[in-house]
C-alpha cells in the first residue's frame, strides 16, 4: 500500500530551520496504512530534511555549523552562472540531500522523545517549499 | 511486504563507531522477504546510520573530521537551555540524519566488499541504543 | 510492486560529480509502477549520491567545499592500514553515505527544475561504479 501527501511551508531562508512533527504525525494519524515507512523529500536543490532536538539554542547552533562548512559571505563560483547570490545554500543542500526516511508503528513515527523532523531552507531568499510525504506500509 | 525489527546496541558515547553489519545481515538471512530495501533508524538526536571500511585507523579518520566539523570543546548555545554538554553531539547528529536505506537481493544486503553498516554514537557518554529495522519488498 | 535494475558508470575519481537523472528518468519511464519510491545505492565506500543545480560552477563548489571538510593532501590514519593514499576519499563517503530516496508519481521523479541526481566519486582513481536502482509502489 502507499500513500501519498503534500505539505506546504512557507520560509524565511537564509538558514531558516521550522518543525514540521505536527503536520507529519497528523498526516500518519489519518492515514489507513498503520506499519512502514514514511518519506519525505523537498523539491529544489537549497533546502533539506533532518531530525533536531528542536530548540532555539541549538537551532543557533547548526546555522553556525553549517556557516563554517559554507559561509554565505564566501565568494561562489556559481555566482560566475547566474549571477545568483546563493552558492552557499546549494552547497549546503548537496551536502545535506533533500530527504530523509522514518519508521512508523501504529500511525506514529518512531522518533525520539527530543527529536522533531525539521525542514532546512538554506535560500537566500523567503520561499514557498513543497514536501512530498510519501506512506508505504501495510 | 513489511517485516519489522530492532536491535539494541550499547555505546560508549563520543563518537562511538559500531559495525552492526553482523546484527543486519543475520535479520535479513532469517526474513521471507528476499529482494527489497531495508531501512535503519536510530531514535534519538544525537546518532547517526552510515557505511564505512570499517578499520581502526579509518574510524580515527572520520572522528577527527567530524570533531574538525562540530568540536567537543566549542561553546554552544545548547548550553544554555539545559546545561547539557553535548551541542556537538546534536549539530553532528542533524547534519548526518539518523538513518539509511540499503538494497538486498536473495536475503543479503548490496554492500561493497569493504563496506559495512554503522551506528555512530555523537552523544558525550555511554548509551543504550534501539535501531528500528524496516524490511519491504517480496 | 518492486523493480530491480543496475546503472553503470565510469568515473575518473578525485570527486567527480556526474549527472545520472537521464538514466533515472530512463528506468522509471519503462517501468510498470507508475508512484512510489525509488532509491539509488552505490556499492563502496569512496562513493555518495545526492542532487545538486548540475551546472560546472556550482560542481566546483561542492568540490571545494569538501576539500575543506576532508583534504586529499592531509595525512590520514588509514595509510598506516593498507598504504591507500583515498583517506578523503572515505571520509567524504562516510559523512555523506551511499544513497539517496525519491518520490515518483506518473513515472517522474518529482525533482526541482533545477535539481538533478548526481553520482559523486570521491576514490582517488578512476572507477566503474555499480548503483542499485530499487523501485517500490503501485
């Protein structure tokens, strides 16, 4: 069985790092398929999926993480391309891909209790993502 | 087909790389699905799923760039909210996601003769770990 | 439903970055599962697969921004192991894992207009490379 879903957010980029737990655990809840995997997968090559103790602490500290791994200020090639201003967000996003897969038992996500599945904007720029939240499972 | 299991792994902490290609392989050789994808999921936010040739000095290699990339010793904002010590171990834990997805065919995983299946353990002491196996296929 | 086929490329090493979406798109075309999931495995442990603007430029950028997470010129642990001079190699993969999974609905991959899949050869020679194309839906 698979089931398939859209989830919409609206970022601020720059780094911008927002939970999307509750929209994923609602769409679970509803769903008819009760045990399997749930993928969930950004279109757009600046953005990213992963899982955080969400707080606005540690928040802080993955953007300067990912800062010292790709600093915005740093001068891109890619700039050479378009003229766009945002090699760091597609750096950032190649190196962190665009998904992540998670097991669900009885309609709920096998996460831990301080770990929420967070969506990564690293644009330079606010944005419209769409994520693809795809249920297989029986 | 879905078929479910977990594995329970104590760490060390800091870092603690583990083989747990022994723990998969035995699981898939003993599963009725025989082609298909399995899923490994560590629940928490301060572990990872990876590959790796696992020998000593490469496990050496790869904690030295993950301490280059997320220090033990930084000062992080993470302090602040809970006085936990372990900012690095969540920044390594988010940048690396907690978990992978790895072909098999006829009951045996498609690794690389020198690859296998780790768990990483970022966070700053000893832990026991449950590593959520997810099989599908036919 | 799940689908098997096998992608072949042959890389010239040093962390070459090749677009594979032709092929992908190939596969999942000719494909009777029309939704679901397809996920994409490299063999070994010098390799990734992620999605990336494919444009020379921004390929350059990547590569630099991993010489700096794992130079080639640093001094590795694992020589003292086997003399293999590929220490970055091994690293890069092992923070950047194997494999990737993503959506399909009508037997498109649902990637940005501007995100193609890539397959990154870190190994410090030239390469065939083996990924596993595993398909799964209705």
């Amino acid at each position: 069985m698979i089931d398939s879903h859209t989830i919409r957010v609206n970022t601020r980029g720059h780094c911008d790092i927002i939970n999307i737990t509750p929209q994923i655990e609602g769409i679970l809840s509803k769903s008819k398929i009760e045990d399997g995997l749930v993928n969930l997968f950004v279109s757009g090559s600046t953005a990213s999926i992963s899982t955080i103790e969400y707080e606005p602490n540690l928040v802080r500290d993955v953007e300067e993480a990912l800062e010292k791994i790709a600093p915005e200020d740093k001068k891109y090639h890619h700039r050479e391309t378009w003229h766009d201003d945002n090699g760091f967000s597609h750096v950032r996003a190649t190196l962190m891909k665009p998904g992540i897969t998670i097991p669900f038992r009885d309609k709920k996500p096998l996460l831990g209790t301080w770990q929420q599945v967070v969506l990564l904007d690293f644009d330079n720029r606010s944005r419209e993502r769409e994520i693809t939240v795809t249920i297989m499972g029986d």
